[in-house]
C-alpha cells in the first residue's frame, strides 16, 4: 500500500511505541507470575505480540491486504489491552488470586497503556493516511496532540494525589518515571503538531531534519520510560549466601514507603516481609520483632497469606479465608513470595516503627533462624498524621 513522506515517520513512531509497550510487558512477566500463572502467560503473550509487531512495522512486507490485516489487528489489540486494564482497574478480573477485586493503578501500567493508545492511534492514521480529507487529518493531528499534552498533565496531578501507586518495589525510580513520561507525552504532542504542518503546508518543512529529530527524541524518551518502571527487585540476602530464605520486596533504607496511618482501636493487617527460598524448601516456624514495638500498638497474630501477591498494596485488610498459620508453612523454590503479615491493633496515638523480623524456619531438618529489616512504620490517629505532614 502507499505511503507518503509523512506516513513513514507515522510508521516508525509506532513501531517504536509498538516495542517500547512490549518492553514494559517483559520486565513484568515474572511480577504477574507471581500473582497467577495465567497473568503471566498473559503479559508473555502481549510482549511478544508487540514486539514481533513493532518488528514488523520497521518494514512491513507482503501484499497490500496482508499489511492492513496486521495494522487492524495491531489496532484492535491495542485497544483491547487497555480495555483488559480498564476492567482489572475498576471492577477488576474474574479470576486470578484476588477475582472480582479492583488492582491499583500502577506506573508501570500507566505507562504501557500511553505506548498502546498512541500506537493504535498512529497506526489508525497510517491506515488512513491516502483517504483522510485535510479536515479530518487535521481534526485527528489535534485530538492526538491534546491526548498527549491533556495526559501529561494529568499524569502529574495523579502522581501529586498518589493515584498512581508509589510503593516503590513496583517501581524501580519513580521520580523519574514521572519526568520521562510527562517529556514522552510532550514530545509526542510536538509530533502530532509537526503532522499537522506536514499536510498543511508542506513546502515549509524542513526537509527531513525536523521529523528525524523529533522522532529520535520520542524514541530516547521512551527508553528512559521503560528502564524506570522495572519492577525493583532487590532485596536483603537475595543470593542467600548467608541463608536459605531472602526478603524480596526490594525495599531499603533509600526507599522507605510512607508510614501506615491508623486510627486508636483500629486493627489493621499489614506485610512487613516478602519472602523466597532459594535451592532447598524452608518450613517456616515463626517470625517476631527484633525490637518489641511500643505499646501504641499490639500484634495479635503473625500469618502468611498466599492470596496477596508482589503488585498488591503493601497495607490492606485481609480475608481470613486467604490468612494461613505461619507456623508450618513450606516455602519451595520456584513457588514465588511468602508475604508474612502480622495484624496489629492500634492502642494510642504516636509513631511506631517495626524495624526488622527474626524469621525462624527448618532447613534440610536443622531449625535456625535470620533476620530481615521490614521497614515498616505505622502513625496512629490519622487526624494527628495529617497535621504532621
């Protein structure tokens, strides 16, 4: 099919999106893998598809009608990807560890659903590039051009109200996330307006420097993208040199989540540990507080719960049917993360703080035990936390 001068810079933008949406979809494989074998099947299906189209949109080969085939397609997987999204966000998912239970709206999310709109959206004007009247072209270039800029502002304000999740073992650097995905949606704006110039006034143009330069910089603000929205996936003993078990939920002392604000007489359950084993099953036995808390607060039960998974929110009421005895527990290699959650109810107003665990566990038939920083903090009265910050 024909293209024009346009209509291959349109193309490229999309096989760039094509790919960077796929990319984020590989870096989180594993995450939704933990959460349900079916997710990530799913996220493994998705990344290959957008990759091996992005491929393909770089320089698409065979007859005319075999070409508008894999764009249509291109098209309506894109949409229906964030259709997915939008259910899982809202009403949530029928199945999985936790169906019919809406998930939080991430970064990493966020950002694969802004490659996967603009990519329909270019391949749409691609398709349409020899048939779309000057009026409807411009029509188009605009609504592309106020998506872009309109979610880049809202980016921002959702970050400032902390829509977009910020615990920080989903994310790898959040901040700057934020920065590259407001300059993608900036950039890509631009490039909607340079269309618009284009087909208005083509002899204005600047020969081929302006779209090369634009569609470079889209691509190097795409990448940053992507590399900051992989999942953090440090840890405390994660080669277990000096245990079998490890703390795999990333967190460190460069990044403390917010402290959990509860009300006097509130009970609240909460992980403090992500644990994994390593090479040799581990059964676990018990895991209390280095340092006994004060008494703003009292831990009424410690638990492992197998229904929560890495991307769910690190504070959460529990179900008992998905709370089970730690004590007894086998960790086996390969099985993902162990989220140890203790219930703590409230007692009076102050800051507390769970510094670190002591997990005891049986290991090849020798009980021992290893320590585990939890980092996890509480401010009790939430009337008196918002004043605080």
């Amino acid at each position: 099919m024909g293209e024009g001068p346009h209509g291959t810079w349109i193309r490229w933008a999309a096989a760039t999106m094509a790919v960077a949406a796929g990319a984020v979809h590989v870096a989180q494989v594993s995450v939704h893998t933990d959460e349900d074998p079916l997710f990530g099947m799913f996220f493994v299906v998705v990344a290959v598809l957008q990759l091996a189209g992005g491929a393909y949109l770089a320089r698409p080969i065979g007859p005319p009608a075999l070409v508008r085939a894999v764009l249509t397609f291109g098209i309506g997987g894109s949409l229906a990807t964030i259709g997915i999204w939008a259910v899982s966000r809202t009403f949530g998912l029928p199945f999985g560890a936790e169906p019919g239970e809406a998930e939080e709206v991430g970064v990493a999310d966020a950002a694969a659903n802004m490659f996967e709109l603009f990519t329909a959206l270019f391949l749409f004007l691609w398709l349409r590039q020899e048939r779309m009247a000057e009026r409807s072209w411009l029509r188009w270039t605009v609504v592309g051009a106020s998506a872009a800029l309109g979610l880049a502002a809202l980016w921002v304000a959702l970050r400032a109200l902390e829509v977009l999740d910020p615990d920080p073992r989903l994310v790898l650097e959040p901040g700057f996330a934020d920065l590259a995905a407001v300059g993608f949606l900036v950039v890509t704006g631009l490039f909607f307006v340079q269309l618009a110039l284009w087909r208005a006034r083509p002899a204005t143009r600047l020969g081929s420097v302006a779209p090369v330069a634009i569609l470079f910089t889209l691509a190097l603000v795409e990448l940053p993208l992507v590399a900051f929205t992989v999942p953090a996936r440090g840890g405390q003993n994660i080669e277990c040199r000096y245990a079998p078990i490890a703390e795999d939920s990333g967190l460190g002392h460069a990044k403390l989540p917010p402290s959990i604000e509860i009300d006097v007489g509130e009970r609240r359950s909460v992980v403090v540990l992500l644990l994994t084993v390593c090479d040799t099953p581990a059964e676990l036995v018990d895991a209390t507080p280095l340092q006994p808390p004060a008494g703003n607060i009292r831990i009424t039960s410690v638990s492992v719960d197998r229904a929560r998974s890495y991307r769910t929110q690190r504070v959460r009421e529990l179900t008992s049917a998905s709370s089970v005895p730690l004590r007894g527990v086998v960790m086996r290699p390969g099985e993902g993360r162990y989220p140890v959650t203790v219930e703590v109810e409230a007692l009076s107003a102050g800051e507390v703080v769970l510094g670190a665990f002591r997990v005891e566990y049986v290991s090849g038939g020798v009980p021992s035990s290893f320590g585990f920083a939890s980092f996890t903090r509480f401010c009790v009265d939430r009337d008196a936390c918002a004043e605080g910050r």
